[in-house]
C-alpha cells in the first residue's frame, strides 16, 4: 500500500458515537485536502446494503450465528473487492464504520462462536487485507445505551440483545485490542469534539507524513500537537 492510501476502522459497541465521529473526521480530511471515502458495514456496496438489511432491520427473523457470521462475511467480501481495494489502490483515505473487529467481538465474543473459526473466515472475506489502524471507541454499555435513547434511535436486530450480550461484546473489544497491534482504545466519553481531538491526536502519532504534513493548522481552525 502507498504512502498515500490509509484504511482506518472506527469500532466500539452500540452508541459510542462512531456515525458521529465518522462525520467529524470527513470534514477534517475535507479540510486538508486529502482524498478520502467513508463508508459503513456491512454496506458499502448494493449486495453489502441488501444483506445489511437482512441482518440488523429484519428484527422478526430468528437467525443462528453461524448465519449471522456467514451473511456478514458475504458482505465483507464484497467490500473489501468493490470498495475498499479500488479506493486504496487509488491513494485514498478509507474511513469505514466497522471492519473485522466487530465480528470478532460480536460474532465470536457476543455470540460465542469459536474466535479460530470466525477468524478463519474472516481470512476468506478480506484476502488477508488489514486495516492500517482500529480506533476501538470504548465507553460503558449503560451510557451507550443512554445516549442511543436520547437520540431516539431505534434499536436495530442485534441492538435488541440483552445486557449481557452488550457486556460481552465490549469484554471482546478490549480484549483483541489488547492483542491486536494495529488497534489503540478510544475513550468515547465526553462532548464529541473532545473524542475527535483523542482520535486526530492518535492518527497524526501513527501516520505524521499523511496527517501532519498537511500543515500546523487546516481550515478548520484545529491546530495539529506538536
């Protein structure tokens, strides 16, 4: 990969602000001039979105994991082929909502299918591609949970699941973030500028050549730490 192309994942459980966070960093790379994508999973793609559709906004239909995991992965190898390696190759930032984190944490801690095997096809889906970073925003299920209720959001298939599967899943992210190098936690508590600056601050320690060279200051009115 180029110097130029950085695939970056925002992970984390249910309302830790990633949609927010995506849409912070979009106009900080609008800002530096950088050409950039963002993109969601599963989606990104037509069959990505279709099967998005069947595993989260189809709450009336029971599903084993193993189907759970297989659909998300149909999805995955479509955009990692469709999206993901074209807008690499092509110098591009790519910011995506979720990658392979997520089904590690909710397919194999959540649901509790054997991490060998979800990582086994993972491997099939990607062709072995790697984010360059995960940003695991990490915040307490009971406000996650509070903030999704203040926005009113609407609770998806998967964000109908208990307490438990909730604790779960975040055990799960800080655990592989732990023993995956290319992932750093996030702490996701406080105003979203706050939570934007902690995620610029770890791009630009990762990355100086691709963030910082864009200048001490972009339009903005950030300015990059020294």
């Amino acid at each position: 990969m180029g110097e130029a192309g950085r695939f970056i994942v925002l992970e984390g459980g249910d309302g830790v602000g990633k949609t927010t966070q995506a849409a912070l960093l979009s106009s900080w790379f609008q800002a530096m001039e950088l050409p950039y994508l963002s993109t969601r999973e599963p989606g990104g793609t037509p069959v990505g979105e279709a099967i998005r559709e069947i595993v989260l906004a189809r709450k009336d239909l029971p599903m084993p994991a193993e189907s759970e995991l297989l659909l998300i992965l149909a999805a995955r190898a479509a955009f990692v082929h469709d999206v993901v390696r074209p807008a690499l190759a092509a110098g591009k930032v790519v910011l995506a909502d979720r990658f392979s984190l997520s089904t590690l944490a909710y397919q194999g801690y959540g649901r509790g299918l054997e991490l060998r095997r979800v990582r086994d096809g993972i491997r099939i889906a990607t062709d072995g591609l790697e984010p360059d970073i995960y940003l695991v925003l990490d915040l307490p299920n009971d406000e996650g949970r509070d903030r999704q209720q203040r926005a009113g959001a609407e609770a998806d298939r998967i964000e109908r699941e208990g307490k438990e599967f909730r604790e779960a899943v975040r055990a799960g992210y800080l655990a592989l973030a732990e023993s995956e190098p290319r992932a750093e936690i996030v702490n996701a508590r406080g105003a979203p500028e706050e939570v934007h600056a902690r995620i610029r601050d770890r791009l630009v320690a990762r990355f100086p050549t691709t963030f910082h060279a864009h200048g001490a200051r972009d339009r903005t009115g950030w300015e990059d730490d020294e």
